[in-house]
C-alpha cells in the first residue's frame, strides 16, 4: 500500500493540469490508507521497515503491497 501511494504522489506531481487535480487527491486518498493499515499492525508485531514476512499483514496483502 505504501509502494501505491508513493507511486501515486509521482504521479500527481507530473500529472498535467486538467487531471493534477484528481491525481492529488487520490494520491492523499492511498496515503491515507497506507497509514490506516500500518496502524492496524499491533506494536509488538511492527518490523519498522524491514520486511521478514507477510504474517503483520495477511498473506495477500504481503503479497500485493511487497512482492508485486
């Protein structure tokens, strides 16, 4: 999710005139979500920063926010 939002701000920051708008937002939208997520890990749980494995986030979410 982090990987898509960073993506996202590339994005909206070379997106021409007549879309920069929308792409801003839904960058900030993705940024949102990314922080969302991160907080649902408990504290016990957090790697802050370094990926060992998917177990924080679920098999799928792993996969699609790391591996893809």
């Amino acid at each position: 999710m982090e990987t898509r939002a960073s993506k996202a701000e590339a994005a909206a920051a070379d997106a021409p005139p007549a879309t920069k708008a929308g792409a801003e937002a839904a960058a900030q939208l993705l940024a949102t979500a990314a922080e969302a997520m991160r907080a649902t890990v408990p504290e016990v749980h957090r790697a802050y920063g370094i990926t060992g494995c998917g177990t924080a986030v679920g098999d799928d979410a792993y996969v699609q926010d790391f591996l893809l």
